[in-house]
C-alpha cells in the first residue's frame, strides 16, 4: 500500500494534512516524482552540511 503524499505547504500550520496535488500543482517536480518544497530542504541541508565541513577553525 502506497501512503499518500503530504503537502508540506498547504499543511503547515493545519492541525489536517492536505493531499498533494501533486502534477496540479505548481510546487511539483514531475522529473522528481516529488515537490520542489522537498528539493529546496534537501538542497538546503546539504548545502549547511558542506559549510559546517568546510568551516576553518
């Protein structure tokens, strides 16, 4: 059984989740298969990561 994507825009704040769109919306990266919110934490992680490894003393 597949779970149902979540919205993490429209769910931010709401005690309810919200179904993703998904190729509806504008957010979705149908190359991805998912949203770009997801994509920009993602890269946004990565992105502390590397300055934190790179961060002279």
């Amino acid at each position: 059984m597949e779970k149902l994507p979540i919205c993490p825009l429209m769910s931010a704040g709401n005690q309810v989740n919200a179904v993703c769109a998904q190729e509806s919306c504008a957010w979705y990266m149908k190359s991805y298969k998912t949203c770009g919110i997801y994509i920009l934490a993602h890269n946004a992680a990565l992105n502390i990561k590397e300055k934190q490894t790179n961060k002279t003393p």
